[in-house]
C-alpha cells in the first residue's frame, strides 16, 4: 500500500487514485447546512445529497415524491458548508428515466443552481442514453446499481438484489457497461458480499457499498440512520455509532422540565 496522500479538497481523480493505492473511501448522506458542515470538517472524503432525504427530511415512505426543485434546495444548503468533499447530487425519480433530453437538463440544472460536484443515478443499460448525454456535457456520474430504491415498486420488496445468478450476471454486466461509458464511481446496494467483490476487482473506478460487504472501495451509509436519529431502520448492514435519538431526547425533556420549573433561564441567562 502507497503512502496515504493528504488531500484538501477531493475530486473524482482522487477517488481513482484511492482506489489504486488501496484506501478506502468514506462516504455520507447530509441535506442539510449544519450537518453537512460537521461532517466536511469530520474528514469525509464523499457527501451524498440523496434522494433519501424524502424518507429522513420530509417523512415519506419511498424516495419517490421528492422533487428536483427539492433536491437543488438540499444540495444549495450543503455545497455552502463544504470545503473539502466531493459533493454528489441524486437526480431523483422521473427526472432521467426513458428521457434523455430530460436527464440532461435535470443534470444542469443540479450543477448550475446548487454548485455540486457530480449528479448519482440508479440503472444500468436501461438509463444508458441519459448517462451517455450527461456525461457529454462534461457532467461527472456516480451509478448506483443492486438495491436501486426509485424501482421499488417494480420490485416490491428492499430484500437483497441479484442473489440469482441471471441477475448478478446483469448487475455485472451493468456494472461494466457504466464504467465503459465514462462514470467516475458507482454504489453497490444490498447485494451479496462476493459479487460486490467480483465487481470492485473488475473496475477500475472506485465501487462504494452499502450493504455490498467488505470488498469493495469505500462504504456509504445515511447519517440519521449511522446517528441513531432513526430508530425505526434496523437492515444488517448499518452499525449505529451513535444513540442520538436517545440523546436528543434527554435533552429536549430537561428543557421542557426547566422551562415549565421556571429554572430557565437564570438571572445569568438574562439581560
């Protein structure tokens, strides 16, 4: 293993070189100004503005009902807190599928109007125009295959993907193919452990994993859920390192308490 270099600020290049010089690559949800700038500061090599914010910000039950406008209003807040991320965008659903031209508007837009670094997209030869048109506008694309959460009605179920063998040879090929057309990374979702393996020593470009075992390039997981701030989400593949529910909890209670106690705030906490 190389000598691990110091990066202030990383771009997809760096990513590259991680992968050749064996580092791991670390990444987070964030969606916000406050967030985002505690986890830059952390040390994070990627932040992930996902679509997941529909589900953890706006209460929804799939990723969806969120929209582009939405989507451009979370990345604005990040790309203000960081300084040395790359920040990558979630083009959410029915902005790219089965419309090229459309695809590569919703990238602009993303690009222009939030100042990110890179727009995500879930799919593979099935979204192959739309990656083709966006990376010919000189707009970086991380895929995201396996476990893709826009298609879970198609699938009906967040059960591990591509456990057959038909469809981890296609999630293979897929993979192949969006390295062949240009993509900077890609996110591996729930899949089995050996297959996330198999693709990340076949590519080049870096392979991110959330539930994709231990094999490959770097590993992504939702904050709120990593934080414990979700309580509800409880798949095999987060560790929770922290119990911030319960924390936050405590702390709301005692206010509440001093509040209705007259013990807040002090002659100190007064002008």
């Amino acid at each position: 293993m190389n000598t691990i270099k110091e990066y202030k600020k990383i771009t997809t290049h760096a990513l590259y070189e991680m992968k050749e010089a064996g580092i791991k690559i670390s990444m987070l949800t964030a969606y916000d100004y406050t967030m985002a700038k505690i986890i830059d500061r952390s040390g994070i090599d990627v932040i992930l503005v996902g679509d997941s914010a529909s589900n953890v910000m706006a209460g929804h039950e799939t990723t969806l009902p969120i929209t582009l406008d939405q989507m451009i209003y979370h990345a604005s807040s990040v790309v203000r807190a960081v300084k040395r991320a790359l920040i990558v965008v979630d083009l959410p659903f029915g902005t790219y599928q089965g419309n090229s031209k459309e695809a590569l508007n919703s990238a602009i837009r993303i690009m222009k109007e939030s100042g990110a670094h890179a727009v995500k997209m879930e799919g593979g030869i099935n979204i192959k125009e739309s990656v083709e048109r966006i990376l010919s506008a000189g707009i970086p694309v991380m895929g995201h295959l396996g476990l893709v959460p826009q298609s879970i009605y198609k699938f009906g179920t967040y059960e591990v993907r591509a456990r057959e063998e038909a469809e981890a040879n296609q999630l293979y090929e897929d993979a192949i193919l969006l390295e062949k057309l240009g993509c900077f990374a890609i996110v591996l979702e729930k899949i089995p452990a050996e297959l996330g393996k198999k693709v990340s020593s076949t590519l080049k470009i870096p392979v991110i994993g959330i539930g994709a075992g231990k094999y490959v390039d770097g590993q992504v997981l939702v904050t709120h859920d990593m934080l414990g701030m979700t309580t509800e989400f409880s798949p095999r593949f987060l560790r929770r390192y922290a119990n911030l529910n319960e924390i936050m909890t405590k702390a709301f209670q005692q206010y509440i308490s001093d509040v209705k106690n007259g013990d807040f705030p002090s002659e100190k906490e007064q002008y």
